[in-house]
C-alpha cells in the first residue's frame, strides 16, 4: 500500500495498510527511484542509484531478474 497515496491521508496507519516505513520516507523513496529510472532507461542518463544498494535508502532491498534460457 506504501505505492498509493491513501497513506497520506490518515494519521492512523493501521487503516491505511502501509507498511513498517515511515509514509513521507516511502514516498521519497518511491519518488526517487522512480525517477532515476525513467531518467536512465528513457533520458539515457546513467543512475547512480540504480546501479545497486545504497547508503542514502539501505531500506532498500535489490534483486536481479533473469530470464528463463528458452
């Protein structure tokens, strides 16, 4: 629930379904790779962030997907 919005909107965390994290955290987060990675793969401007865990999000958990050989 930490990708919508409604986290924002209650004080009440339990009613929102967000997770452990801090909401206004979260949506730095969100916000930030989601901009790294439009900015690398649609401006072609390489993403330190995106190269790998970072210090600046170690919340942050990264996982390569491969495709099955066919």
């Amino acid at each position: 629930m930490n990708f919508r919005d409604s986290p924002l909107y209650s004080k009440i965390k339990r009613l929102t379904g967000a997770g452990p994290i801090d909401v206004a955290r979260a949506m730095r987060i969100i916000n930030d790779y989601t901009i790294a990675f439009f900015s690398q793969y649609l401006l072609m401007q390489p993403q330190g962030l995106l190269e790998g865990p970072s210090s600046q999000y170690p919340e942050v958990h990264f996982e390569v997907w491969q495709p099955l050989p066919k």
